[in-house]
C-alpha cells in the first residue's frame, strides 16, 4: 500500500501542478465582467430611486390637497395642519412630513371665495404662511 501512495506522488510530481480550478487570469476577467455590470446597472438604480422619490412626494401634495378640500367643504374653520390632524383628517405622521418637507397651506382670495391651495415641499421655494 506505501507503493501505491508513494507511485501517486511520484507520478503527481513529474506532471507538475494539477489543472484544477481557475487561473488567475481568469479570476480577473470575471471580476472585470462584473465590475463592468455594475456601472452600467449602478446609475439607473440612483435614477430609480430619485423619480420613485419625486413620484412619492407629488402624490403627498394631491394627498394633502384633497383633505384640504374634504375639511373646507365639511364647513371647518381655517385648515392648518394641526386643525387637519385634531379633525381626522390628517395623522400625525402625515403632519410631521409636510412640516419637514416645507408644504404650506396658502389661500387664494383672487376669486370670490377663498380658495385654499397646498404650496412648497422639497426643493421648492416657499413664501410666508
């Protein structure tokens, strides 16, 4: 039996290293291959992100406009966000937001009767209250 074991790694030897796995050559086209994937990939997630952002933030306005409109037509007295929010009409959440993000409640007495408009958010400029 030491032959057999011994014949094995003579002849293992003489054949030099064995052809098993990969070279390192081709570890490096592999990983370029995937780097290169990446940056093509890489980009239009960020552009993803950002419109999936802004897609969100306009649905919040035409949100915060509606209850608006639902609490001025419920005869309620001025909308502020937190007569929305003691109303029912807004939680407390939702409040939070639109003060951090910069949305106004403004009225527009341009017409006969007041009409009350959600104005600002993120990345607008924003008047007085």
């Amino acid at each position: 039996m030491k032959t057999t074991v011994k014949h094995y790694l003579v002849n293992l030897m003489k054949k030099g290293r064995r052809q098993a796995g990969f070279t390192l050559i081709e570890m490096i086209v592999v990983i370029a291959i995937i780097v290169m994937l990446v940056l093509l990939i890489a980009p239009n997630l960020v552009a993803q992100k950002q419109r999936a952002q802004t897609v969100s933030e306009e649905s919040f306005k035409i949100t915060l406009q509606t209850q608006v409109d639902l609490y001025v037509d419920a005869g309620s007295k001025e909308p502020t966000f937190d007569n929305l929010a003691s109303a029912g009409f807004l939680t407390k959440k939702q409040v939070e937001h639109a003060q951090r993000s910069g949305y106004r409640i403004a009225v527009n007495n341009s017409t006969n009767q007041a009409v009350w408009t959600v104005t600002g958010g993120p990345g607008k400029a924003t008047g007085g209250d």
